[in-house]
C-alpha cells in the first residue's frame, strides 16, 4: 500500500496534469506511473528531483477538439484529435458518480482496445486505480483526476489487434509455454504501429489441459490465471528482454495492470479481462521477442526487494522502475507461497542492466 502522509504523490500528479497523455504525437508521458511507483515503494523523496528531470519528456495537453456525449462517443472512440475531449469527459463523469462505477462501465468498453498506445494507457489505468484502492471512500482530488487522464489516453488510443485466429496452446498448459509458442511477426522493420497489424493468430491460453482446449474461466481462476501470466512475461524477461529491452517490458506491465484493476472491478468482468491481457502480452511478445532465449549472468540472489527497487529509482529510466515495479509483485507473492522470489527479481535487475540510463538519473 502507498505509504503517502506527505502528500507527495498528490503533488507530482498535480504538477503532471498540466501536460497531456503524449509527445511528439505518440510516445507516452510514463511520468504518472514512474511516481506512483517510486512513492509506494519507498523513493517519495527521489519524486520530485525524477520530475524534473522528466520535464523535458512531456508537452502541454492538446487543445480541446469537439466534446465527447454520451451520444457521439463510439465515434470519437480511439481518435487521438479527443484526447484533451476524453479527459473532460471522464473527469465530469467522475465528479458525478463513483469511480467504481465509472470504470465497470467503461472497462469492457475500452478492453477490446487494450494494445492501443502500446498498452500504455491500460498501464497507467492499472496504476490510477491502485491509489484509489489503498484510500477506499476517501480518493484525493488528484488521484481521481489520474483515473480521468487515464481511461481519456486509452478512450483516444483505443484500438483493437486485428482479428485473429487461435492455434493450438501448449500441451502443460502454462503460461510461459504459451508465450514461448507465439509467433513473432514477419517484419521487424517499424514500430509497434507497424508490428500489431502483422499479427494472424495466437496459441489459445488458458487452455484445460483435460481435453486440450481453452474456454471461459471463472472469476477466481481467471485471477489466478492471470497472476500466472504476469510471472511469466516478467521471467521470460530475464531470458528474453535482449529483443528489445524497452518495449517487451509492457508483456509484463498491461497484464499486471489488468491483474490490479480486477478488484475495482464486478467479478464477471474476469475472464474476460483475462483474455484481453493475454491478447496484449502475447502481441507485444510476437512484436519483439527475439528467436533465441540469452541467460544473463546472475544476479546476487540475496539482493532484496528493497535494494533492486532502490537501483531501479537510481537508474532513474521510467521502464526500468515500471518492470521493476512489477518484478516486486511477482516477488512477493512467490514468497508468500514459498517459491522463489529470485527471478523475479533477477528479471528487475537485468532489465536495468538491459536499458540505458537517463544521463541525469537522481
């Protein structure tokens, strides 16, 4: 839980509301999900000094385009020309009513568009809802405006993979044998706007492993499921992030954002927010993932969470800190089972050896 009398994650939102959800007209501002993460896991005093280092990543929000209603709104659907128009809009919705209710309506709405903005915007939505989760009843100002600025990028940038055919999941039946069967697209010659449109068809994941098919879970396996899945895209990392060591963080981090959002969420919204974050980490993983696994040297395995996500604050790059966030999750609910935390933490680690480091890290 975000440990945050000082106020200080509310200040660096507020500081970065004033600039919009993207630069250059498409790579992300991360400044959102960095601090939530430094605040919650001991960094609120590195919060300020990482801002204004990052200053230089964002822009101003766009000018307003036409307003979004609640009859014109599947038009402006995945038009980034809205974005400021998105944020207007949830930002009314959520001064009228519950943010719960706000996000179980728009939630299966938006999740067909999940890979939209790289997955970013379902990212900064799993971190916007993790603050409102720790103050139940009584959400600050700054975090429910985070919650609005989130769900209006993914609103913008909803888009949806292409359709897409399902071969055969992997006889065990797990999750890292699913995404070592996933195909990488033919050409690696672009970005991701480039990459997702290549995309035919996936492994079918989860699959019953009693009769060799997959099909709809329920709601607590659907959780479990998906906890899986977040363990392992953050192991594969470790063998892995070579691809591409910034992008195949996000085959960690949407999953792990959906697998947050679930419990602001009804119970029948599960499984098929499964099914969409397998759907996002498998096509990140056809995007980047490289052909052959490499085994990094090994990290010290007595390096605790503490210390890995204290390297990862010193690295002072955004995707470093967002994986290693993630990393810890996946740390600690291994230890609570009594499985080991080390690769988890070991995956953190690399990818901080993997990503270049900001010249002015704090």
């Amino acid at each position: 839980m975000t440990d945050d009398t000082s106020g200080t994650l509310d200040e660096a939102l507020e500081r970065l509301h004033a600039a919009g959800p993207e630069r250059h007209g498409w790579l992300s501002n991360h400044g959102p999900m960095a601090v939530e993460a430094l605040v919650r896991h001991g960094q609120r005093h590195a919060v300020h000094r990482w801002l204004d280092h990052y200053r230089g990543k964002l822009e101003d929000m766009p000018d307003a385009h036409a307003p979004i209603t609640a009859e014109n709104w599947r038009e402006a659907l995945g038009d980034p020309r809205h974005i400021a128009d998105w944020t207007a809009y949830f930002g009314h919705e959520l001064a009228d009513r519950p943010w719960r209710d706000v996000l179980a309506l728009w939630w299966p709405r938006l999740l067909p568009g999940i890979a939209g903005g790289a997955a970013h915007p379902v990212i900064r939505v799993g971190h916007a809802v993790r603050t409102l989760l720790d103050a139940p009843g009584t959400a600050t100002a700054p975090r429910t405006a985070e919650l609005a600025h989130a769900l209006g990028y993914w609103a913008a940038r909803h888009a949806p993979l292409p359709p897409l055919g399902r071969l055969p999941g992997p006889p065990s039946g797990s999750a890292a044998d699913a995404l070592a069967t996933v195909s990488p697209v033919a050409d690696r010659s672009g970005g991701i706007r480039d990459r997702l449109p290549q995309l035919t068809a996936f492994p079918a994941w989860p699959v019953d492993t009693s009769v060799g098919t997959s099909g709809p879970a329920g709601p607590d396996t659907a959780h479990d499921r998906l906890a899986e899945l977040v363990r392992a895209a953050t192991h594969r990392y470790l063998t892995h992030g070579h691809g591409e060591p910034v992008m195949l963080v996000h085959a960690a981090t949407a999953p792990n954002a959906v697998l947050r959002t679930l419990p602001a969420l009804p119970r029948a919204l599960w499984a098929p927010s499964l099914d969409a974050a397998w759907a996002a980490s498998a096509a990140v993983t056809a995007a980047y993932g490289p052909p052959e696994p490499v085994l990094p040297p090994s990290a010290a395995a007595t390096t605790s969470p503490e210390e890995v996500f204290a390297r990862a604050a010193a690295h002072g790059d955004e995707h470093a800190i967002k994986l290693t966030d993630t990393a810890l999750d996946v740390a600690r609910d291994a230890a609570a089972t009594g499985e080991d935390p080390g690769p988890a933490l070991a995956a953190a680690l690399h990818a901080c050896a993997l990503i270049d480091s900001p010249s002015a890290a704090p």
